[in-house]
C-alpha cells in the first residue's frame, strides 16, 4: 500500500510531517507555545490562512513538540517521540484525513464520519497509556456534515489530555460551533525572502520572488508551480498577451495546445494552464487598482499590466472576465471538451477586453 497518495501533500514535496523547520510563521509558533508554557492550552486549535503557507507543517511540529514534552526547542527532531511521528507509528498521534476507497481505487471525495469514529476511538484506546494525546486533521474543509456533527460532539466533550489540531483553509465553510470551540492560530502568506528560505531549505531552485507573487505567499502553491513549470508557463503567457490587442494567433494556438494532455505524477496541464490563467486575470485587475505588481512574476509583466489595465474601469473588466471565462472552461472540461478549444476561446474573449488605446508600443 506505499504507492497509496496521501491527500495531504503538495504532489512534488515532501509530506509536512518530513519538513523540520517551519518559516515566516513565528506569530503562530509563538502564540501556540506561550499558551501551552503558561498552561493555558486549549484543548483544540484551528489552524487557518491560505492554502499552502505552512498550516500542516505547525501541527506536524507542534505534534512533535508535544509528544516530546513540551521542553525542548520547538520543532526538534531528534526526540524518539518526534522520530516515530515521521512514520506514522507513533501511539498517541491520529491523523484524520481523506481516505483510500478500495473498491473505487481512489481516495475518497471527503472526509467521511466513519474517519471520526476512529478518532473517537483513538482517544478512547489510548485513554490507558496516560500521557498527550494529539490528533491532527488535514483539512478540516474535507468533512461531510456527519462528520462535522461527529467531529462536533467529541469537541463538546473533549477527552482528557486531548490535543486536537485541526487545519481549515476556508473555516468560515466549517459550522459556527465548530468554530467557537476552538481556539484561533492564523497563518500568513510569505514574503518573498521567507519565501525564498523555503524554497532553497526544500532544494528548490527557482526565482523566488517570482514564485512568492504568483503563489500569493503559499508555500506549498509555489511549489506546485515549481514542480510543473509553472513559472515558464506564466512567461508565455504574458509574452502572448503582449500581442494583444492584435492577440498573435500562432502563438496562442501554441500557448493553448500546451494545455492539452493527460494528467500525471507531475499534474494536470489544463489545470496548470487555468491556474496561470487565473492568476493573470487577478494580477491584471489589481493592477488597474493599485497599479502595477511588485515583484513581477515574469519578465515584461509590470509593463503589460499598466498598459492593458490602466484604470479603474479596466480593472472591472478584468475582474468581471476571471470567474466568468475561467468557470466555463472548467465546466468545459468536467464534461470531456478540448482542453486547447477551451483555452483558445478564453484567449479570444480576453483579446476583446483588451482598451483599444492599449496598442502595442512601436518596435525601434
């Protein structure tokens, strides 16, 4: 059962629970371990922010630092305890999270109540061997509403010595009760030097700043970005939409076959080109705004933005275009269209929105 995905890591990193440092997050780190020194711990931890600024990698730490006895320096690895919680063989630590489906011979849609049963009987089993208990669920976003009300009556009365961590990209999608039960840890985006000691801590040899502004800041969206060209893939964008308003033909033919293929180990290229695609449209918006970003995400951008997006009124095209076009695509794909039709046709319909005073400056 190795080859098994876990539902909880970025395709191309390291699970957080092998991730021994946890960056750009000392608010967090500090707030959770002054609560535990000044024996103020609360028996539950939401755990918040966008996805992939580091959220799972706390709890695999603050898991570690618990089960270790909360004495040593936050985030050690060198503690038996914290040894068994890398491979998962450590007794008083549960990990809820989607699971495998035999018979469908994939991983579940959700987190089902059955998942939280087993939780409830975690703590009861080990309710024996005394000590720190710690569980950790990853999402919390993932739970079917039977399992929220089982997750619910175990927080309502939480068993002795229980730590349960929980971690929620959109909490405000939890149940308020959930919510009010727990107590509060949230995460920010990185900037780009925090990002950067990420990246070169994980071996990732990429532009850093470049990463930290397509990313907004998430670790873990970087390194999918990192692990699938992401980066290169956003350069070709920008170098097309350079064209517009004359949109180059050739090169958009060429920029949308990119978005064809078959998802592998690496990702999905459709999926990749929307994310590009989104993250464009949100730049450009912004940008009519706030003028343009800083850092650049690709060479050229700055330049673009402030020309295609000048104002206020740009912007709401732009912003108005993004979940319009890129929900059809994605309703496009669900039903088995061609991936490179649908890109083609947002590429055109973006082509329009582009100001007619928006001409490409003269070469020379």
């Amino acid at each position: 059962m190795d080859d098994i995905p876990e539902p909880d890591r970025v395709p191309g990193a390291p699970h957080p629970r092998h991730t021994d440092r946890v960056i750009g997050q000392d608010s967090a780190i500090d707030e959770f371990t002054g609560a535990a020194q000044g024996g103020r711990l609360h028996h539950a931890w939401l755990l918040t922010g966008p996805r992939g600024v580091g959220k799972a990698t706390l709890a695999w730490a603050i898991a570690r630092w618990m089960l270790s006895g909360a004495t040593g320096p936050f985030g050690a690895t060198d503690t038996p305890e914290a040894r068994r919680v890398k491979v998962l063989s450590e007794p008083r630590l549960h990990l809820v999270r989607r699971p495998w489906d035999d018979k469908a011979g994939r991983l579940s849609a959700q987190i089902t109540v059955d998942e939280i049963r087993k939780l409830l009987s975690f703590f009861h089993l080990s309710a024996s061997e005394g000590g720190r208990r710690v569980a950790i669920i990853d999402a919390a976003d993932d739970m079917n509403i039977a399992a929220a009300n089982a997750l619910l009556k175990i927080l309502e009365e939480p068993p002795a010595d229980a730590l349960i961590l929980i971690v929620a990209h959109q909490p405000a999608g939890l149940l308020p009760t959930i919510r009010s039960r727990c107590r509060t840890l949230r995460l920010s985006p990185l900037n780009p030097a925090r990002m950067g000691d990420v990246l070169a801590h994980l071996g990732i040899n990429e532009d850093a700043e470049a990463l930290a502004a397509l990313s907004d800041g998430s670790v873990g969206e970087a390194l999918r970005l990192a692990g699938q060209g992401g980066l290169d893939r956003y350069q070709q964008l920008v170098d097309l939409m350079a064209s517009l308003p004359r949109l180059d033909r050739p090169l958009a033919a060429g920029f949308a076959d990119g978005a064809a293929g078959r998802p592998g180990a690496d990702g999905d290229p459709f999926d990749l080109t929307m994310t590009v695609l989104d993250r464009f449209l949100a730049r450009t918006a912004r940008a009519g705004l706030m003028g343009p970003p800083l850092p650049q995400a690709a060479r050229g951008e700055g330049a673009l933005l402030a020309r295609i997006s000048p104002d206020d009124a740009a912007a709401r095209a732009w912003a108005d275009a993004q979940p319009r076009l890129s929900g059809r695509a994605r309703t496009g794909r669900a039903v088995n269209l061609d991936p490179a039709a649908l890109v083609m046709d947002m590429l055109l319909e973006l082509a329009h929105l582009s100001p007619a005073r928006s001409a490409p400056p003269a070469k020379g």
